[in-house]
C-alpha cells in the first residue's frame, strides 16, 4: 500500500462529475508498483443544510476544490476502510474542522494518519446513512443515500468493476480477480476484507431490496447505474451460503 501522504500532494485525476442533485464524484489514478496504474474514486454527498460528506477523500486541483466548496462546506470525511487512508492526513490539514469518520475495525489503523473522532455517524440528515458492513470484521463502512432520483449505495472495496488490460499486467489483475467482464468482490480484496461470508452475503441482498437502488458508486472502476440490484445478489452468491 502506498504511503499517506503529508503534504498536499494531486495525482492525475478526471473532474468533478454530479451523478445526482446531492452527489459528486472523482476518479483519480493512483500508480501501485508493481501493478501499475489503478484507478480510485472519491464521493461528496451535499447534507439538507449544506454541509459535505466526502468519501474516501483524495487531494484535487485548486480549480476542482474551488468547485467542490461552491457544491458545498467539507464536514464530515469517512475514511471507508484501512487502505482509503493515502489522503486522510492532507484533507484535515487543509480542513482543520472536519469530522473524521472510520469503522470500527479500521480506526487503529486509520488513527496512524489522522485523528478519528467517531466509528459510527448520524449526519443530521434521514436521507444520508452510515453503515459499518457485517461480515467485514468492522472493516468496512457504506454510505446510503435517498433523493427523488432513487437510492445511491456507496461503497469502497466491496465490489471492484475495471475492465480487464492488455499485457503481463493486465493478466495479473485479471488472475486475481480485479478485473473481468462484469463487477465482482476480487479474491485478493475477500481475502483482505471479508471475516464472516455470511453476514456479508446477508447485508448485500439487503442492499438488493432498498427501494428504487438507481446506483452502485464504487471506489474502483466505472459506476454501476444498470441492474444495480442484480449486481448486489449476483455478488452475494459469490460468498458461501
């Protein structure tokens, strides 16, 4: 795993993308020798008064910043897990006030980097929720968000969706199941993360039954906007029974 960063630090990244009134989303890359380039994404969901929650943070231009405080005021930042901790640091330093927020299972790691204020959360917002996964030794946390577009399940490395790449690379990632033809939970990823098959099986065909899911927002790879709940029960069927 890459070093946190401790200084402001931009790597290559796209633009600011609104996926629905209240949220935002970037990708960046972030190089991994010896795997190369790999793609990961940060979240804003703008709270009924204004404030931010920003997911799996990463550093931006000053023009995409600019953007982003125009969106809204960075509140809340969830470090989703023990590896999204690269840009923890940097955005409390540039951002004295924000509240920092990591799953249970995470925060040892997390605090490393940077002071975690709380494991579990309430936005002050129905319509934006706070999940610790099951099944992920309290490793992983989820965002859920209502608008009326439809529900926005935001997740880290629950389910990866990158294509697969040419060359000796490419065969690597698709060996160890980062990459393929359809959104899957990578085995090296499931080996990392997941404690208890089926307490997380259980919890992503919940996921399958929120009303009107529109949309899977990942941390690497394309968003899921087709079939989101197919996706979720198809992924939940991977896990054992």
């Amino acid at each position: 795993m890459a070093k946190p960063f401790i200084e402001w630090t931009v790597l290559p990244h796209g633009r600011l993308t609104r996926i629905d009134d209240n949220i935002l989303s970037v990708t960046g890359n972030l190089r991994m020798p010896p795997m190369g380039q790999v793609e990961r994404r940060m979240t804003a969901v703008r709270l009924n008064d204004g404030r931010l929650v920003i997911y799996s943070a990463i550093a931006l231009r000053e023009a995409e910043m600019s953007a982003l405080e125009r969106f809204g005021s960075p509140a809340f930042l969830v470090v989703p897990n023990p590896i999204h901790r690269m840009d923890a640091r940097i955005w409390k330093d540039h951002y004295p006030n924000l509240f920092v927020i990591a799953p249970a299972g995470a925060r040892a790691r997390v605090h490393k980097v940077v002071p975690v204020d709380a494991t579990v959360a309430d936005f002050g917002d129905p319509s934006v929720n706070f999940v610790t996964v099951p099944g992920t030794g309290d490793q992983e946390a989820a965002l859920i968000v209502e608008t009326q577009n439809g529900t926005t399940l935001i997740v880290s490395d629950l389910i990866f969706n990158l294509k697969d790449r040419p060359g000796v690379i490419g065969w690597l990632f698709r060996k160890i199941g980062m990459t393929g033809d359809e959104p899957r939970l990578p085995a090296v990823v499931k080996a990392r993360l997941v404690k208890d098959e089926s307490l997380l099986r259980a919890q992503l065909e919940r996921w399958a039954r929120l009303p009107n899911l529109t949309r899977i927002v990942i941390a690497h790879g394309n968003i899921i906007a087709n079939d989101a709940p197919q996706v979720l029960d198809r992924v939940a069927k991977s896990l054992a029974a």
